[in-house]
C-alpha cells in the first residue's frame, strides 16, 4: 500500500504545510480524473518492475487505478491516449499495453529492439512524436557496430500496438535523453556534452516517421568568458527551445550552475538561433540537471537535479525567468506536467513519487507518495483529445 510522506518545502512563502500522518488515497470527483499517472517501481533488489497506476483528481491527489499496481516490466515509458509503451531495465523488448477505459492496463504486443543489427543492450528514453503514431528510442551503442548511441524509430499500428521497425538516425555516443519535438512535428532536439564537447543535437521526423540528423550548425549563447556545456532540451508548443547550459573554463571544469538557455527554430531548415547570454540567462538551483519538461501552455518549464526541483517562466524567445525556488530539496529524477497545472515528479533515491499544482502565479505542495525505488514516469492528460 502506498502511502503519504512528509512534504518537503523550501523557496517560497507558499507553502506552509508541515507533516502529516499516512492517509488514505483520496477518491475521485464526479467530473472524472484529470489524468493517468504510471509510476514503474523496482521489485527489491530483482532488476524488475511493477507499474502503478494512479487515477489524478482534479486537485491532484491521487487514488489507485483498479488492478494496480500492474505485473508489467518496464522502466522508461510513453503514452499516447490508446496504449502505453515502455521496455525493461534490461534485455532488448518494448512492450505494448493498452490503456482500458478506467485507465488499466492490458498486454497488447511485443516487439525485438535490437533491429537489424541485434545489439544487446536496452533501449533507452522510449518516446513519441505529437501524433502518438511513432514511437522512438534512444539505443544504446545501438548503430551498425554496436558501439554508438543510435535514436530507433517505430511505426505504430493503431488497432493492435503492434510496432514495425522504421529505421535509425544519428551514430554518436553525444547523443542523449529524449528528442523534444517542435510544433510542426518535423524537427526535435536534445543536446549534450560527452568528454566536455558540447553538441545540441537536432532530427527532422520524415514523412513515414523515420529520422534523419539535421547538420546543424552550433549555435551558443554569448559568454562572458569559457564556453558552454549543454544538456537536453524542451520544445514549446510553438518554435522555440530551452536549454540548459553550464559555464566552462576549461576541460570539465564548470566555473557556475546550469543556466537556462532559450533559442528559436527555423521551421524550415531546422536551424536554431538565440539572444542569450550569460548576463540574461537565469540561473538554476537544482545543480546537475537530471531533466527537463515544458507545461502543455509552454508558458512554464520544469527543471530537476540532483538538488531538487524548480520551475521557470518560458517567454519564448526572450529570457526566461524565475517561477519559483527550490521546491524540493532531494533529488528529482523525471518530471512531466498534465493539463491541468499539475507537475508529477519521481525521485529513486528518496523513494517518491510528488505532485504540486503550478500555475505562472503561485506553486502549493499537493501530496507525496511512496513508490519504491521509481524508475520511469508516464502522464495521460485527460479527458483525451477524441472523447
């Protein structure tokens, strides 16, 4: 049984809520839930995981999904209103589930990950474009000789969940994380310094689903001195990008915390440019940056590290700006919104599972939930598009 934990407040006068006892999980109002939330928990010291399902009310607390948590081994995971994907911590499947009307979860398909080359390693970072028709990975040493990062496409087939294999793109052990697509759907980023070089990372989703690497020429805020290493990235719902940056003074010396950087997409060509500079990027307080995740309105982003969790105002193309302080102050390790001003992160350090409700104005703490040892997130807003 899962149950609440202390909450944990820094940063702002907002949140006054001290410790509370174990509750029972809150039932659902009439109106429906405001969304699904899986949680992939690590089974003791196995290697394998259950999924928990929650049913998001309209505040943001949480009841069980009937049947949870699931026997389902799986870690990262993605969703697209029909099934949800997701491949375990180890071996080379992604597995189709299709999500039942009451948000429950029934196995639909499997497919073999390691493609045409049979790489042995898991696929990594399982995520979808805007229509939900393609799934993508990020396979690691997954190329033509197993021995670079490699981002798999997958085309979905709708009535079963049956995934066909569309290709790969990009052969670099500088790639990493998720690509975050723009919102014409055809050009998605992510970046990373591996060995300190510094790479933003841009893919042009073709017509079938496949991708192919942009040549995209580096683009950089001005420094006042060094140079930058980036990672990830976060699309919003329009052309623009924040990455994050951390100031260097030389090979794997950081000379400052990670910054946030905002730039704009060429919807064309995929080129990107920017106006930051070290002067008018904010900086961030969660120190190493573990993730990143834009608000459905993309007037708000989302910052984890290994300190904590944040959340900045996203201006487009003009700097962003603060929201809030620190609003916890252990590790986060993913973080996704729903669409209704409610921010889910897990940490697997601290064993939890947060919800807070954010708006541009005001942040509050909502609940807290024990959830051993998580290892991937999902989030289906709801109602869905089609009901």
């Amino acid at each position: 049984m899962l149950r609440k934990l202390f909450p944990v407040c820094l940063g702002t006068a907002l949140c006054t809520l001290t410790a509370v006892s174990p509750v029972r999980l809150e039932s659902q109002t009439s109106s429906g839930p405001s969304a699904w939330v899986y949680v992939s928990s690590q089974i003791g010291t196995t290697g394998k995981s259950d999924v928990y399902g929650f049913a998001a009310a309209s505040n943001g607390k949480l009841s069980a999904i009937p049947g949870s948590p699931f026997t389902v081994d799986l870690s990262r995971m993605a969703v697209n209103g029909v099934y949800l994907f997701g491949a375990p911590e180890s071996g080379s499947m992604i597995d189709t589930y299709r999500i039942q009307s009451n948000g429950s979860l029934s196995y639909a398909a499997s497919v073999d990950s390691s493609g045409p080359n049979k790489c042995t390693n898991a696929p990594l970072n399982v995520f979808l474009d805007h229509s939900g028709g393609s799934l993508y990975d990020m396979y690691y040493w997954g190329d033509s000789i197993c021995s670079n990062n490699t981002y798999q496409a997958w085309k979905l087939v709708k009535s079963t969940g049956a995934l066909t294999y569309d290709g790969s793109a990009g052969a670099s052990e500088e790639l990493a994380g998720a690509l975050s697509f723009i919102a014409n759907n055809v050009f998605a980023y992510t970046s990373s310094c591996y060995h300190s070089s510094p790479q933003i990372s841009g893919f042009k989703r073709n017509s079938n689903g496949s991708l192919t690497q942009v040549n995209l020429a580096q683009v950089w805020p001005m420094a006042a001195s060094g140079g930058w290493c980036p990672y990830l990235a976060a699309a919003d719902p329009t052309n623009h990008l924040v990455i994050p940056v951390q100031p260097m003074g030389g090979y794997g010396s950081p000379t400052g915390p990670f910054q946030l950087a905002a730039y704009t997409v060429n919807t064309g060509t995929g080129a990107l440019s920017t106006t930051s500079t070290s002067a008018n990027m904010p900086k961030v307080a969660v120190s190493g940056i573990t993730a990143i995740s834009m608000s459905p309105s993309g007037k708000l982003v989302a910052v984890a590290g290994t300190a904590g969790l944040q959340v900045f105002h996203f201006n487009g193309a003009s700097p962003l700006t603060a929201c809030t302080g620190l609003m916890s102050s252990v590790e986060m390790d993913q973080v996704l919104w729903d669409n209704n001003d409610h921010l889910y992160a897990i940490s697997n350090s601290s064993n939890r599972l947060a919800v807070f409700t954010v708006t541009p104005t005001s942040w509050s703490w909502v609940a807290t939930y024990a959830v051993n040892k998580p290892v991937g997130l999902a989030v289906q807003p709801l109602p869905l598009p089609w009901q």
